[in-house]
C-alpha cells in the first residue's frame, strides 16, 4: 500500500499526455527503488497507457552502457502504474517510458539522478 504523500521525482509533458514518476523519497537512490507512474491527459484526466515499459541506461567513458529494465503493472486506479528497479550505483539515468494502450500511444526519455 502506497502513502497518499508521494514525492514527484520527474514530470514529463508530451503532446498527448503528461508522465509523473513518484517515489516516497522524491528521488532514485542505488539498491531496489519502488515507484509510481500516473498517466494523465494535457488536460488533467487519468490516462489508460494500457501496457507501460519504462527503462534506464547510464554511458560511462569507455564502456558499453549500463542499462537496467523495471518492472511495471498497473495499479488499480486509471492511469497509475507501480513499478521497481534496482541501480547498482549513482549517476545520471536516461530514462525511456513508453506505453500503448486504449489511451494512446508514445514513448518519452528524460533524465533522473541516482544518489
């Protein structure tokens, strides 16, 4: 069960729909992370992404990209989305959520730090 007083981490406005990644902290920290995702319409309604993907990678001089998937499945409530990842250190992720369902389709990346 999630507390009502999530802290947003990001929000990510796309033409079709605005992208908010809660977590309880407001941040990503290296280890097992839980977090939501809402999905909301420009205009504030929730949002049926249907199938979500959301996917990290960090490039680090020399080296292939490290890159890490979450898990995520939809909650109970239209438009909301749990999910967990795991980092093994900080840094600056690239961050790809993507989705396809009744209420559309898109993809977008922005970035989050892990501390």
């Amino acid at each position: 069960a999630w507390a009502a007083d999530l802290k947003v981490v990001h929000t990510q406005k796309t033409k079709d729909a605005v992208i908010t990644l809660k977590s309880e902290s407001g941040t990503w920290h290296p280890g097992a992370n839980a977090f939501v995702l809402e999905f909301t319409s420009p205009t504030g309604q929730p949002l049926d992404a249907g199938k979500v993907t959301l996917s990290t990678s960090m490039t680090m001089p020399g080296m292939a990209p490290m890159i890490a998937g979450a898990t995520v499945s939809a909650d109970k409530a239209p438009g909301h989305y749990l999910g967990t990842i795991s980092f093994p250190d900080g840094g600056t992720r690239q961050v790809t959520v993507a989705w396809e369902g009744p209420g559309g389709e898109g993809s977008t990346r922005f970035s989050v730090s892990v501390r």
